[in-house]
C-alpha cells in the first residue's frame, strides 16, 4: 500500500531531488504522510511529515548521494508524524522504510523491549531498525548479516518489502522482499529501489524484479543480492527493461490523472489488442475448455471485469465461469482440475496472492491477467496475459479496468469459435468490432463529456444514486456505483433493475438520481418499465443508450452512445460514461470548504498489498 524509493549515487547525483520527484509518482500507493532518510557527510537526516507528499514545498538543497523516501497508507498506528516513516533505531544511526504488514511484530517488540530497546511509534515498521541494530550490536554482524539475520526473524508468513540505510556505510541502502512489490532500479553510477518501475523511470528503464525472501544491497557502482543463507545470487538474465515511458505518468495537460486516464483508453485499448500475445490466447483458450469448472478471482473493480467475463463466456462461447472474491475462494473445495483465473491491475493484490497460493496447494491450474510485468501474480501462473494498459495513476481504475474487459472479451471470441458456439462469420464479424472499439471509445469521450458534465454536477452533493443494469449491464451499473464512492464520496449502489422493486425503490424520493445503463438484448422493454417506476416516485433519470426513441422519451437525459452491431461489445463504452459521471461528480467538489482531488480519494491506495 505505501510507496518506497533509495537511490545510492555519486557526487552528483542530487539525491533529494530524484527521491522528492520519485516519491510524487508513488503517492498513488498512499498519502497519509511522507518522510526521507538522507546520509551525508557521515550523518543520518531524517525528515517526515503528515500530508501528500504532492503538496509539499520542500526546501531539496542537499548534498546527500544516498537516500530513502517514502510515502504511507496508515496500517499500524495512526496518521501521526510520529508514525511517518522511516523508523529509526534506539540510536537514531538506522532508517527503514517499509511497505506492507509484519505478521509476528508483536512477539518481536516483546523481545527487543525485554532487552532494553525503546519504542517510539504505534507501527510493526519499527520493529526492523531495533532487530537490525541488536544483531549489530549484541551479536557483533555487519549491516548485511544483521539485516538477513532480522528477514529470518521476520519469517514468510507476513508481507514487507523494506530499505535500510546506517549512518555508518553512508554509501549503502540494503533491502528485503517478501509478498510485497519492490524493484532494484539499474542505472548509471546510480543504482535505485522502487516499489514500482515509475519510481525510477525518469533515470532508468532497466530494472530486476526480486523474488520473495530475497536480500539485497545497492551502492552507486554495485548491485548484491543475497538468499537467506548469505549466498550471493547471480545476476544473469534477471534485468528486465520497462515498455512504459515517463511522459506516461505525466498529467498532459489535464487537471487531475483521473481525467486523463479516462481519455487515453482508446490509445490503451489499442496497445492491449496490439500485443496480445496469439500463443498465450491459444494456451488459455485451451486451458478453459479443457477445465471442468473454471473460477475467476478478483478484488475491488477487477471483479467486475470478471462479472463481465461471465456472462461474455456463457453467451459466447457456452462455457459458465464463476466470479469469487479471494476470500470466498478459499472457502471452496478446489480441485487439480480447477482452473483459477486470477485477474489483477497491479500483480500483487494481496487478498488474490493468498487465493492462488490455497489453489495451487490444492494442484489447480492458474491463469492470469495482469497490467504490471514481472509482478507476484504472473510468477505463480502457468500462464499469462497482459494488457499492457501502461501506467495508471489515478487511485480509480479507468483504463485498466476497461483493457482487462477488452482483453477477457477477446479470450471469449477465441473461445466461442474453438467450440464451435458461433460460426466463423460470427467470430470475424465480432473480431473486426472488437478493434474498431478502441475507435468508438475514443468518440464516446468526446461526444458525452458535456452531458456527463451535468449529470456529475447534478448529482455531486447527493446524498446517494442508484446505478441500475439489466441482466447483462450489471457489471458496469456496480462499477458506475463503485467509481461514484470512491472519488466523489456519494453513497452509490449498483443493482440488476428488475431487483430494485424489491427493496431500493423504498429510498426514492424527488431529485433521487437513477443512472440505468440500457442493454440491446430482451430485457430492454423491461427497463423501460423501471424508468418509468423511478420517476413516477420522483426520482431524476438518467439512461445510456444506444438509441432508443422510447427509452429516450421516458427518461431526464439520455446519453447516447455508438449501436454497435454486436450487443456483447457494449459493456465497454457505457463503462466510459459512468467514469466520466463519476469524475465530473467529484472534480470541483468541496467538503469543508476544500476541494477534493478524485485522484486520490480518502482513505484508499492503488495497490492492495495487505490482506
């Protein structure tokens, strides 16, 4: 959840800078506070603070050649700048960073306090400087003994990834990883760790992916990495270069990421079409027809990318998958003729990280689809494929949310016509709209963005808003509803519009907004029905729609989007319009006279990396 950076450079490396610069592209990772550990001339400076980094007016003259940064997600402990990190040893002479949650910390805190260590902060972080400094001190190892020595007391069983500097070797960061993300940066004359590749990519494209219980140590020249007992690691074939580009997690111009984001899907759709893999889809598409039953796994907006796989893969392709949360998998009696579809933005969802790991214990297949290469999830697959979305900043997912539906949508056509469900003509008809999609996406941002203007400005002090689908549209109506909480903190349900006679319709008063997202198939007479319901009761409806004069008619404001010739494409587009409502509900928004940034919306991060 929180966001890491060291850099161990030369004279001229302007540390403070690159890490201040650094440190604001990772504020997606959380912004409850931030804080920097800088060696120079043989001392330690430390300096944290509550607040976004983003916001920050900094002073960054420094000669420092080494450093840390880091910005924080509250896990242990409360926003306080007591509780910012780094943490610092009893003698102030270790800094750590950390990112992620220390299962056994308490049992440590015990020990480390029974031997004399004093505690400062609330956080489990704190507890690496103190087993670091007491294996220096009591035990007489180096920096590097003693940190391996702490990541064995640590143990598997929790989740960190953590950078350390000692006041004493001011040319040195050494790190650890295990369950959470965390890249060793390679440069020239400047060596870097990140907990993502846009922490460093201004000054380098190269970079290695670690694997867990790994150790490892960075000075501007060198690159070390070390397993458990001390061995040191070959380095061969493990440097990985980055196809993303700096100016990719720029704003462009825009207000907010958010925005911009909504507005590159067209591009991003097109790159994911582009560079899927036809092996990787030959492989999956085998791998789901062959499995007796087949089980998607996500979280948060990547379950309604799922949702929509479901229904795509039953009417495509007569092939019924089910969606559970990663929880609710475990719960299940998995089988080695399992396939688990694990789908993910950032490859290291903590919560579907332990899903898989109960399913391949269990002897299932894994498959997977994944934005972030080389991350945690694609490791533990047989298979995967990536969207290749590029990088997203914005807290909300926009454009990885709708890549990993294009790309679930082309795995179900590939699928559909293996098994012989749809003819030939069918499957090269829904090909060819498939890649006109990230066309028509493009013209939906534009053409809607005045009415969906309103619609947000309508609905931004609300109280609470239905988004109300039909049986296929229901994945996008609660994805409407998710991106109006998150951003712009409404109250917003999303239900299938045949349900909401039997319970929701209670709350509808006059000016209760109602967003239906129309579907081309059966039950659109039946939708007209519910329009009508919701506004005899007063309710301000709202419907996107192909066209539709009587739909049209009965409704506040329509918005139309593109026909489409195949009905099983248009998840997509209408997705597009309900991330422009929810952005335009939350941008120019104000809670206590302060305007909220849908960009980093209160008390969420990016990259779930806790269970």
């Amino acid at each position: 959840m929180c966001g890491i950076i060291g850099i161990a450079g030369n004279q001229q490396s302007n540390a403070f800078r690159k890490l201040f610069n650094g440190l604001k592209r990772l504020e997606y990772r959380g912004y409850d506070s931030y804080g920097f550990a800088l060696l120079n001339a043989g001392t330690l400076d430390i300096q944290t603070s509550i607040g976004q980094i983003g916001e920050a007016e900094i002073d960054l003259r420094s000669e420092a050649r080494v450093g840390l940064a880091h910005t924080r997600w509250a896990t242990h402990g409360g926003v306080t700048d007591i509780n910012a990190h780094p943490q610092t040893s009893c003698q102030q002479r270790i800094a750590v960073v950390h990112n992620g949650i220390l299962t056994n910390y308490l049992q440590l805190r015990d020990r480390l306090l029974d031997l004399g260590h004093e505690f400062r902060s609330e956080t489990d972080t704190e507890t690496i400087p103190h087993l670091i400094e007491e294996y220096m001190n009591s035990n007489g190892f180096t920096f590097l003994e003693a940190t391996i020595a702490a990541v064995k007391d640590l143990g598997s069983g929790g989740s960190y990834a953590f950078a350390a500097v000692f006041q004493d070797e001011p040319n040195t960061i050494i790190f650890a990883k295990n369950r959470s993300p965390l890249l060793v940066g390679v440069g020239e004359n400047e060596n870097y760790i990140g907990s993502a590749e846009v922490a460093f990519l201004e000054h380098t494209k190269k970079y290695i992916v670690l694997e867990d219980m790994t150790i490892g140590k960075i000075t501007a020249d060198s690159i070390e990495l070390y397993n458990l007992e001390g061995e040191l690691l070959s380095l061969d074939g493990k440097i990985s270069v980055s196809q993303f580009n700096i100016e990719e997690s720029a704003k462009g111009g825009f207000k907010h990421y958010m925005l911009k984001e909504i507005h590159e899907q067209g591009h991003a759709l097109k790159n994911t079409l582009q560079n899927m893999d036809q092996d990787i889809i030959a492989k999956i598409t085998k791998e789901i027809i062959e499995a007796p039953e087949i089980f998607f796994v996500a979280a948060g907006t990547s379950s309604h990318s799922c949702l929509v796989a479901e229904f795509l893969f039953e009417n495509i392709a007569g092939i019924r998958t089910r969606t559970l949360l990663p929880n609710i998998l475990e719960s299940k009696a998995i089988t080695p003729s399992s396939l688990i579809f694990a789908v993910s933005q950032s490859g290291e969802t903590a919560d579907t990280i332990s899903a898989l790991e109960y399913a391949l214990k269990n002897g299932a297949v894994v498959a997977s689809l994944v934005n972030m290469v080389g991350t945690q999830i694609p490791r533990m697959s047989t298979v995967c494929l990536y969207t290749h979305a590029g990088p997203e900043i914005g807290v909300a997912a926009t454009k990885t949310f709708t890549t990993q539906v294009i790309a679930l949508t082309r795995l179900a056509i590939e699928t559909g016509y293996k098994t012989k469900k749809i003819t030939k003509k069918k499957y090269e008809d829904l090909l060819a709209e498939l890649y006109e999609l990230p066309e028509i996406v493009s013209t939906v941002v534009k053409r809607t963005e005045y009415l969906t203007k309103q619609v947000g400005n309508l609905i931004r002090y609300k109280p609470s808003a239905y988004f109300l689908g039909t049986s296929t549209t229901l994945p996008v109506a609660q994805e409407g509803a998710l991106k109006l909480k998150e951003i712009a903190y409404v109250h917003a349900e999303g239900y299938n519009a045949a349900e909401s006679k039997h319970g929701p319709i209670a709350l509808i008063e006059k000016d209760f907004p109602v967003i239906f997202i129309a579907s081309t198939d059966k039950t659109r007479h039946h939708l007209l029905g519910n329009i009508k319901e919701m506004a005899a009761r007063g309710a301000k409806t709202i419907t996107i729609l192909e066209e539709d004069e009587h739909i049209e008619r009965e409704t506040d404001i329509a918005i139309k989007i593109p026909k489409l010739r195949n009905e099983e494409l248009m998840f997509i587009p209408a997705t597009v319009v309900t991330q422009l409502i929810a952005y335009y509900a939350a941008a120019g928004k104000r809670i206590k006279g302060k305007e909220i940034n849908p960009d980093k919306p209160k008390n969420l991060s990016k990259v779930v990396t806790v269970s």
